[in-house]
C-alpha cells in the first residue's frame, strides 16, 4: 500500500508518482501509475504542493548537493543529525528509486540516484532542513 496524505484526509493508494526537480522545473507530467517505496509517502503541501515523506512518519525527506550518485557522504557526525533513509534488506529497485549499500551493510533508499535523509528533532508539521548549509533540500513531488 502507498499513502497519499492530503491536507485533510489520508487517501490509500497502491501506486506513487516520483520526480526530482526543483518544483517549478518538473522534468515530466505526474503518472500514478509509476511505483515508489513503502518507506516513502506522499504529502500535499500547499503552496509548495506534493512532497515524499518518510512513512509511517511523514517527516520530511531531504537530499544533500554533497552525495554523489548512488553514494552517501553522510557518515559519522553527519548521519547523526541526518538520518539515512533506510530500506529493508529485501528491498528492490522500483521505478526512479534504487538502493545504496552504505559502509556499514545497510541499505538506503535514493532517488534518482540522490541518497535520502530525514533530519533528527525534524517534525512533520515543519520542516526545518531545507536550505541548511546551503546543500539540504527537501525532496519534492512534482504534480
């Protein structure tokens, strides 16, 4: 199951959509067809619109201008105060969503090749990382 969080009201949905742009710059239309996580939900947030959030959670999910493709410099302090997005050892690839094996053997998520983060005393209510040191985004969803 995937959720679709609306400002007033949870809707289930067995698919999500995924895209990583700036949210005015959106690369293609939305299709709720293309799948995304179970660790991953969807969350309107008007004005900025459709953010992912970590589920069942909804903190928000950011991506650091530091990573490389597929690879986390997050460690140490960093990861401390930024949380890997983690996914189950089982876990698979699915549509623009693909796994990174970090130092210590466990897996994490990563979208379009940007590993995934959610920020600790962050809450869902407000979101305080994007924009932090210049290289925190927050991941949107482009509709």
């Amino acid at each position: 199951m995937r959720v679709i969080l609306g400002s007033s009201a949870a809707v289930w949905l067995a698919t999500g959509s995924i895209s990583l742009a700036a949210p005015n710059d959106c690369p293609r239309p939305f299709d709720e067809n293309e799948p995304y996580p179970t660790e991953v939900a969807l969350l309107n947030e008007p004005p900025r619109g459709w953010t992912y959030r970590q589920s069942p959670n909804r903190l928000p999910l950011y991506y650091s201008d530091a990573d490389r493709a597929n690879q986390s410099s997050c460690y140490e302090g960093c990861s401390t105060q930024w949380i890997p997005l983690q996914a189950p050892d089982d876990a698979r690839a699915v549509g623009e969503w693909t796994l990174i094996k970090r130092l210590d053997g466990r897996l994490q998520w990563a979208h379009r090749a940007r590993p995934l983060y959610t920020r600790i005393h962050d809450s869902p209510e407000a979101p305080s990382g994007d924009g932090v040191d210049g290289k925190w985004h927050l991941l949107p969803f482009c509709p």
